[in-house]
C-alpha cells in the first residue's frame, strides 16, 4: 500500500464551550491532494473543528501537525502562514469594495501604493486555471452569492493557502453551480491543493470526495474511503441508532398520503406587487398563486429573492402596490395581522430567533405571542394568565418541549425545541392556512422529521401550506407543487411529477 | 443542556438575589468611595457628609415628610421615562411634560375658579386635566417617532424648551398672573381645589402616587397592553410579525409616560404651592424630570424598581440639602455621586452579561 503523505493531522483535539463538549477527542487527518468531505448534522462540531485548525478558536487538548510539524495556531493570520485557508458560510468580503480589492486587502501590508495590474494578471491566471470566473472590478456588493464564493475561494488561494477549508460551501448553490464548483474544486486539487468539504449532506460527499469523516455530537464516527464505500455505510455512521428513513441528501422521508384538495383554493394572489419593508428587499412584482386547503405548495428560489416579502405580504398585506390578495373568497389588502390570524391563519417565520420568540421571556409567555387578544386568553384586556400556562403545559406535552417546565426562558432552548413551541403555538387555533418559512432551518434530524409530520398532518387536515424553503431537498420532499421564485416574480410552478433538480435549479438562478 | 438545566436548580433564591444585586452594591461602594474622596480632598469631613447625605431622612419627622415630598413627583417623573423606555425609547421630556402638565392645572384651576366646585369633584378634574395635558404632550414625540421616524430624544428635548416657556409665559401674563410678585407666578388656586393634607403633614398626592404604582404594576403584568408593550421591547421585529401593532403601542407608551409626568406637575401645583411658580418643577436646584431619568436607570426601567430607586434617590437628595445647609458641601458632589451609581451600574451589568436594556 502506498503510504500516503498527511498534510494536517489533530490528534484528540477536545473543546469545551460552558456545559456542551463540542469536540471529544477528536482525530482528523488530511492527505496530500485529496477532497476531504467532512459530515455530520447541524452541531456535531465541524465548524468547531474547522475554526481549530483556522485559529479562531484555540482546542482545549490535543495537537496538531502540519507536513509532520506539531503547531500551535493562535490566530487565524497563523493559519495563514501555515497555508491554510477557509471559506466560512457567511461571506467575509467587504461589501464596498471590487473582487480586486478585496482580494489584495491585506496582502502588501508595507507598500504604501497598491500595484493593482500585477496583481491583477496573477489572479487572472488563477481564475482561467481553475475555471472560477468572476468580474473584477464590480463591486462585490453587486454580485450573487454563488460568485462571492468563487471570489473567496481565489483569496485563499492568492493569499497561498494549499489546504482550503470550505464551510458549507453550497448553501445557497443550486444543483448546476455545485457541478461546476467541483470541477474548479477538482482542478485545484491537480495542483496540490488539499480540500475540506464541510456538508451535511451524503450525496453531495459521495459525488464530490475521495474520503470523508464523520462527526456526530463532538465525537469522530470515523473516517472512510467514499470510493469504496456506500450512502448506506455513511447514514449508519451519522445516524446509528436513529429509527429514522433518510434520503441521500440526509432528509427525512416522508410519504404524503392522499388528500382531497379543496375545490376553491384557500388563499389566491391575483397579480401582486408589493413594496419591501426592508431596505434592501426585493419588490414583489405580479405574483399569482393558488394555494389550495389539502395541499402543500412548495418556494424555492435563492435565499434573498423575495421570500420573506411574500411570506410578509400575506401575514400583513398593507404594502400591497397593485392585485388582489383574496383570502377564502374575500378580498384582505390592507387588514391588519391581528385580522388576518383571527381567520384562521398562522406564520412561522424564518429567523427564530428574532421573528419568532421573545427571548427573554418564558414559554409561556411566547405561547401568547399572536394570540394575546383572543378572547379565550383575556377578557376586556386583563390576561387570563392561568389559561395560557394550560395550554404552555399542552404544548411542552404534546409537541414533546425538552424542559423542566413553562417558566424556562425561550431564549435558552435550543433550536429545535424553540421551534416545538412555535409550531405549537401556531396550531392552538384550527388553522386554514399556515405560512411557513424555512422552519428546518439548523434543527437536528429527529426535529426536521417532526416538523415534516405536521405539516403533512396539517395537509391532511385540509389546511393549505405555503412552504417557503431555500433547500430543494427538503421541498422536495412534502411539497405538492413547488413555486420557483427569482427576483421577486414566480417564474414557474412545477408538479410533483415535473420535480427534477436540474430544472428547478436553473429557475432558481434565472435560467 | 442537561448539564445546564441541573446547574439553574442549585442556584438558590439567595444566590440568586446576590447576583441581581451584586452590581447595585458595587456601583454603590465605588460612587460612594469617589464621591468621598472628593469631599475629603475638599477639605470636607467625610463622616459627617456621610451621615448627614444618609440620615438625614429618618432622624426626624420633618426628614421623612421632606423625603416623602420629593418621592412623590421624583416617581412620576422616573415612570414618565421608564414607561417609554421598556420600548426602548428615551423620553427626555418627563422634565417637559411636569411643567406642562402643571401649567395647564394651574390655567384650569383659575379658569373654573368662578363655578364653586365641590373639591370631590374640582380635584379628580383637575387630576385628569394634568394627565391630559403631559399625556399629548408626550404624544407628540410618540406621534413623531411613529409617523416620521423623528428621534424621540430630540423632539421630547425640544418640547421641553416649548414648555419653560410655557409656564414663563402664563405665570408673567394677564389673566393668570399674580399680581405685585417679583418672582413669575399665577394666582392662587382656589381652596377647593386644592389637595388636602393627610394628618396635617404630607399632602394628598402620596394616595395618588401609591395608586399610580399599583396601577402600573397591574398594566404591566396583567394586561393584554402590558404584555404587548413588554413583548415588543424584548424583540419589536418578534412583536410585529405577530400583529403587534408598533406604532399604536409606542405612542401609547408616550401618552401613559407623559401622563404621569404630567400628573407630578399637577400634584406640584394643587399640594406643594397651590399656584403656578416659575421653578415649581426643581428639587436641590435640578429638574425633577431630570432626576426621573437617573432614577429611571438606576433600576433599568423596571417598573417595580421604580419606588425603590425613586425612594433612594429622595433620601440622597434630601441629605444633599441636609448637607449644604449644615457642612456647606455642594449639593453638586451628591449630583455626582448619583451620576457615578448610574454609570457604573450599566457598566458592570454589562460585564456580568446582562444588558442595559432589561
């Protein structure tokens, strides 16, 4: 066997933040040229590791050696010296500036003038030999996110970085923008670049890896040769002893069962316009859907193409500019939200913790949060405080809340046990229609498959569901027909025998 | 978490008083150790300052009348800025809203002179008209901020300008104005109107300010209001989505602060002068409204603290007087103080992890 040259290796690297151990003595190495797929769910500590080994944070134990070297890296500009490079998921570029400044920030630190042209022609190369094509001189603020990632990429490599830690790299990628990354990911890797590819998903590490680890809850599941190995062999690694069916893309599967759909559909948007509230929002133009009850109408598009805004115009439609917004059969532009929720609608937003919950306070004084002026829970304005604790009580009962009791701070559950009061509170009342945005969004596989039941519950009930989600997998999975949304127009609506994630994708980006 | 969740339990009731009140304690030791190293290098006795700043309110009847005097508007004023506050927005104008809350009783007062009102029916009128009157006042800036994003800390700061005005104006013109006085000031109030003293001591308005504190306790935790204006100051972007109306409750929370302010002026004019005076809004030389700011910060905004802090700072401003009077040290160095306690309040409740704002 040809023995294979490590170019990092961490040896029982262990990290505590307060109570959690994120990492456990962790072992991870990295050959030589190699794409190197890092799995695990949301919290299993890859990006803990990752900001180990990029200087961010310091482990508490363990070691690290580079080409044989044991190391100490304190800060990320260590990291650098040492040739390593990250891509994190959010990105770091100053909005301001051009992909060229951006990409020399930093990098002549004595001089006082910048040589841009030679700078230029070495990152031109760069670009053409690693096929990641991008406009130098646009303001970065300007471009998609799918080019902002090529430019960071670049950066790293400018800045000579030979082993690239990429942090989710394909987030907001759709399916043909990924293909394309691997080939430039590949053609990097001919050049003897190493790659970390953080992901939590087993498809994209089969396609894309030469071996790949495994972490879960802070510990090193293993690490296998994908070549040899099986989705199969990587679901029993990240998912031992879940009872719970997967796909490839480690999502939960559902089966949706038949369900007459109404014959009128339960909320129709005839020709919308509508005016952002945020200041660098995306205008709803001319947007028409029926969302019947019994069905589950799917978005997609990129993150940031009007999502929000049209989750928002139907919870409160008062920035309506042109259309109708006709809510079972009435016409509702201009009602309140309080309005809207007492027909029977409810809203899970996308940011839970800053649309959904109030923080600092308890469970059950988020359960009243929308419902504080229904009769039941108050009478001529005094609270009847008592009857919210029952139904706080249920709902940590029913929805299976992890906590001593109702008086815990919201703030402090994690993620996926905010989310069990928030889709519990939103089905107190009999719902018609539930508008819900990304409410998957960082919860761990027991969680996601919990909120996948309600909505199919609520389907089956006859409730019509609006599923905003950035992830294709997952709409994928419970939709009935999925809405593709780009630059705030819906520009195709696909039937669950049209799903194809090609086709999907290249509407998403505007193809 | 589990690990969390059994660490919360061992917390006991008293641990957890000490960590609530830790930074209260320590803001109080340094501003008070700085404050008495000025007074000492001032040439001052130390001791002495400090026992007359301290004592001054429970050595003698007079000093807890005295101290009950200042407590009464000194609280109004600290709701007049803690109410706006749980919203997160500055009221600057609690100063504004007393003046113009007393001017107006004292116009409404002189003008219902002639009509020989039973004072069970001239006082709660006047009572009212004094809400009334610092509530729009406060709804101005309320109106303001919701309408054209106008930062409530400017428009209270003008007001306020409009409303020393105000009274210069009433208090130093026909009709109103007293005649043959050489400081501004109105007429008399009629007698019916004006608030009876309780054992002959400490007027009518502790019963109202006690009401008030009940009152706002009972807005604030029981009521739909209370939960809304509560909600929306932990996360207003939470409150909105969920049908909170924003704009309705931030000039809600004006109009209630500015009640209240208005009501200290009020209670200023109908039980400790019985007329409009130009100055009837200052204690130890500085605005009450002023204070009710410090006293606002000092217990975060928190509406239950508002008594505490409020009592504290009349003992404090009691003593200063105390202190003048006697030992001739400076009311300012007592100003000083209070303004260390608030500072270094917000700093070490930061540095324990808390945030300035509840």
């Amino acid at each position: 066997m040809v023995k294979e040259n490590k170019v990092l290796e961490a040896k029982n690297v262990s990290k505590r933040f307060g109570e959690v151990q994120a990492l456990d003595k962790v072992n991870f190495d990295l050959n030589e040229g190699e794409i190197h797929g890092l799995l695990g769910e949301n919290g299993a500590g890859k990006t803990t590791l990752m900001n180990i080994l990029y200087g961010l944070f310091t482990e508490d134990e363990g070691e690290i050696y580079i080409r044989g070297e044991r190391v100490k890296i304190n800060s990320p500009l260590d990291s650098i010296k040492l040739g390593i490079g990250m891509i994190h998921q959010s990105s770091t570029l100053v909005p301001e500036f051009t992909a060229l400044e951006n990409l020399i920030l930093g990098t002549d630190g004595n001089k006082m003038s910048l040589e841009l042209k030679d700078a230029e022609k070495e990152i031109e190369k760069f670009q053409k030999d690693f096929g990641l094509k991008f406009p130098l001189h646009t303001k970065v603020k300007d471009l998609p996110a799918g080019l902002k990632k090529k430019i960071e990429i670049i950066r790293a490599i400018y800045r000579g970085a030979n082993i690239l830690i990429l942090d989710e790299p394909t987030t907001s990628l759709v399916q043909e923008e990924f293909e394309k990354l691997l080939e430039s990911l590949k053609k990097m890797v001919a050049e003897g670049v190493t790659i970390v590819f953080i992901t939590h998903k087993i498809k994209e590490v089969i396609q894309a890896c030469d071996r790949a680890s495994v972490l879960t809850g802070g510990i090193m599941q293993g690490t296998i040769d994908t070549k040899k190995a099986t989705k199969e062999d990587l679901v029993q690694l990240m998912f031992q002893d879940a009872e719970i069916n997967i796909t490839e893309s480690a999502i939960p599967i559902i089966n949706l069962p038949d369900v007459e759909k109404t014959s009128e559909p339960i909320l129709k948007l005839q020709n919308i316009s509508a005016q952002s509230k945020e200041k660098d929002g995306i205008n709803l133009d001319s947007i028409s859907l029926k969302i019947y009850g019994g069905e589950i109408l799917g978005i997609a598009g990129i993150s940031g193409n009007g999502q929000k805004e049209l989750a928002e115009v139907i919870i409160d439609p008062n920035n309506i500019t042109k259309g109708k917004l006709i809510l079972k059969g009435k016409k509702i532009n201009g009602m309140s939200t309080n309005k809207v929720f007492s027909r029977k609608v409810s809203y899970i937003p996308e940011d839970r913790k800053k649309e959904s919950i109030i923080g600092l306070g308890n469970i059950t004084e988020n359960v009243l949060l929308g419902h504080q002026r229904e009769p039941r829970f108050q009478k001529k304005g005094i609270i009847k405080w008592d009857k919210v604790t029952r139904e706080a009580k249920n709902i940590i009962d029913e929805f299976q809340v992890k906590t001593p009791n109702e008086k815990k701070r919201a703030g402090k559950l994690s993620g996926g046990n905010i989310q069990r009061v928030v889709i519990g509170r939103a089905l107190i009342n009999e719902l018609d229609l539930l508008v819900t945005h990304s409410p998957t969004a960082g919860l761990d596989m027991a969680s996601v498959e919990f909120v996948f039941k309600r909505l199919v519950e609520l389907r089956s009930k006859g409730t019509a569901v609006l599923y905003i989600n950035e992830d294709l997998d997952e709409l994928m999975q419970v939709s009935d027909r999925i809405g593709v949304i780009h630059e705030g127009k819906i520009v195709e609506i696909f039937g669950q025998d049209q799903f194809d994630k090609y086709k999907i994708g290249s509407k998403m980006i505007g193809g | 978490m589990a690990g969390q969740e059994v660490s919360l339990k061992q917390t006991t009731k008293l641990q957890k008083i000490w960590v609530g009140s830790k930074p209260y304690i320590l803001a109080l030791l340094i501003a008070f150790g700085i404050t008495g190293a000025i007074i000492g290098l001032l040439g001052y006795n130390v001791l002495k300052a400090y026992q007359t700043l301290l004592f001054t309110s429970f050595t003698s009847q007079r000093g807890i009348i005295e101290t009950l005097k200042k407590f009464i508007p000194l609280t109004l004023t600290t709701y007049a800025f803690a109410i706006p506050f749980k919203i997160r927005f500055f009221n600057i104008g609690g100063w504004g809203q007393m003046l113009f809350g007393g001017t107006i009783t004292a116009i409404v007062g002189i003008a219902l002179a002639g009509f020989n009102l039973p004072a069970i029916i001239f006082i709660p009128i006047l009572i009212l008209v004094a809400m009334a009157a610092g509530g729009v006042f406060a709804l101005i800036a309320g109106f303001l901020k919701a309408y054209y994003n106008i930062n409530p800390i400017i428009s209270t700061i003008m007001l306020n300008f409009i409303a020393i005005y105000f009274v210069n104006f009433i208090a130093t013109t026909e009709p109103w104005k007293a005649p043959r006085t050489g400081h501004p000031m109105s007429l008399k109030l009629p007698e019916a109107a004006r608030l009876p003293e309780l054992f002959g001591q400490i007027h009518f308005g502790i019963v109202i300010v006690a009401l008030v504190i009940i009152a706002v306790y009972y807005l604030i935790n029981k009521t739909v209001l209370g939960y809304e204006i509560i909600a929306t100051g932990i996360n207003p972007d939470a409150a909105s989505v969920y049908g909170i109306k924003m704009r309705r409750t931030l000039m809600l929370t004006f109009l209630i602060g500015g009640a209240l302010g208005g009501l200290a002026g009020g209670i200023e004019v109908m039980g400790v002068h019985q007329r409009l005076i130009e100055g009837f809004a200052l204690t130890s030389g500085a605005q009450y409204g002023i204070f009710g700011i410090l006293t606002a910060l000092i217990c975060q905004g928190n509406p239950l603290g508002v008594p505490l802090s409020s009592i504290f700072i009349s003992i404090l401003l009691v003593g200063a007087d105390a202190m003048q009077r006697t030992l001739q040290v400076p009311v300012e160095l007592v100003f000083l103080s209070q303004a260390i306690i608030v500072l270094f309040i917000v700093v070490l409740r930061r540095r324990a992890g808390g945030s300035f704002i509840q």
